[in-house]
C-alpha cells in the first residue's frame, strides 16, 4: 500500500518527533525508498519536527531536503 501512495505522490511530507530519535532516523530509508519508487533523483520533500507535548506552543520548523 505504501508503496502505491509514493507512486502516485506529487510531494511529500516526512514528519519527526523531536523526542524520539529513532523517527528521525527513520526518515533517510523512507526519503530514499521513495526516490527508488519514483525513479527520481529528487522530489519536492518537506521535512517537519513535530514538537513534543511539553512544547505546544512552539512554531512547526520546517526544512527542505537537501537534492
């Protein structure tokens, strides 16, 4: 099934807790399985750091993926 949404996906959002690092480990396979489905050497890719419970108020950071 996951691999169907990547192939029919035009961009993607990968999110991350900033309290656990194994999501954001989690997250070079997942970008590159993606580029393998797609065939591409680059996708538009939005990374986001989700805040933890005790930072609700924070602002969501957002980064681009390096091509």
């Amino acid at each position: 099934m996951q691999d169907q949404w990547f192939r029919s996906g035009q961009g993607f959002v990968l999110v991350y807790s900033m309290v656990n690092r194994k999501s954001f480990r989690d997250i070079k396979p997942l970008y590159e399985k993606i580029l393998r489905i797609k065939f591409a050497k680059s996708v538009p890719i939005v990374l986001v750091r989700w805040p933890s419970l005790r930072q609700s108020n924070s602002t969501l950071p957002i980064a681009w993926l390096p091509r």
